[in-house]
C-alpha cells in the first residue's frame, strides 16, 4: 500500500506542476501569475477572507498571500475591507475588476478544458477526487498551536 501511495503522491505533484504551466500559459497575456488566480479563486469561492485566513487554508504563509494580496491590489483586483474582528487585519475582497477577472479566467479554463479533457470517464474522475480528498485528511498533521 507504501507504493501505492507514493505513486499517486508523484502524480499528484506531477500533475500541480502542470496546473501550474497550464494557469501561466493560458493566462499569461492577463499579467495573472498561478498564485495570484489561486488567491482570486480563494475569495470567489469563500467570499471576503483575511490574509492569515487565506494563507492557513491553502497551506501557505502568511507572507506569502500578504506579498500576492498586495500584487493584486495594485492591479485593482482586490482591496481590503474592514474587519470588525480584529482592526489590524483586514478582510480581503475582489473589487468589481477583480470579480470579472476571475469570471474570465474561470470561462478560458472551461474552455480549455472542454476540448482537452472530453475523453475523460466522469465517475473516474469523481472517485479520483475522493480518493484525493480522502489523502489528504489522513496526511492532516494535528498541531498544538
């Protein structure tokens, strides 16, 4: 079963690589760098969040989304709200500019995935993704901080 795991565990991290020459080429004529989408989806997806928020969800540090949130707020894509819970950190949001940018990355991905993917088995792909999704809760390392 060791063997087995590690295989999908190289696969895995063969296939984010991908992902991630996939998101660069496919937008890079957007000037919107793969962590900068991921971030964008992040706040799509779960609404308003906090960089620290963002950064322990994705398995990150906080510098890391700080330094990505900065990027996208000088390029208007997002812009920090107000957060009642704690004054000095805020929450993070798309701005009108940055909801369309993700709109039209999510619709160019579609696409690409429509012509490329096509071939796939869907209930392959749906037990694939719980078996993915089952990994990674057992590799969750419990943490006294």
């Amino acid at each position: 079963m060791l063997e087995s795991v590690t295989s999908v565990i190289d696969e895995v991290r063969l296939l984010n690589n991908r992902l991630i020459e996939l998101v660069e080429d496919l937008h890079r004529d957007s000037g919107i760098s793969a962590s900068q989408r991921a971030v964008l989806e992040f706040i799509h997806r779960h609404g308003p969040a906090t960089v620290p928020t963002i950064a322990r969800t994705r398995g990150v540090t906080r510098q890391h989304i700080q330094t990505i949130s900065n990027e996208l707020r000088t390029l208007d894509l997002v812009e920090p709200q107000e957060n009642p819970a704690h004054q000095r950190s805020p929450m993070i949001t798309l701005t009108h500019n940055g909801q369309r940018t993700i709109e039209h990355i999510f619709q160019r991905e579609r696409e690409h995935l429509a012509v490329n993917v096509s071939g796939l088995d869907d209930n392959q792909l749906r037990s694939a993704a719980q078996t993915l999704a089952d990994l990674r809760h057992a590799l969750r390392m419990e943490t006294n901080t």
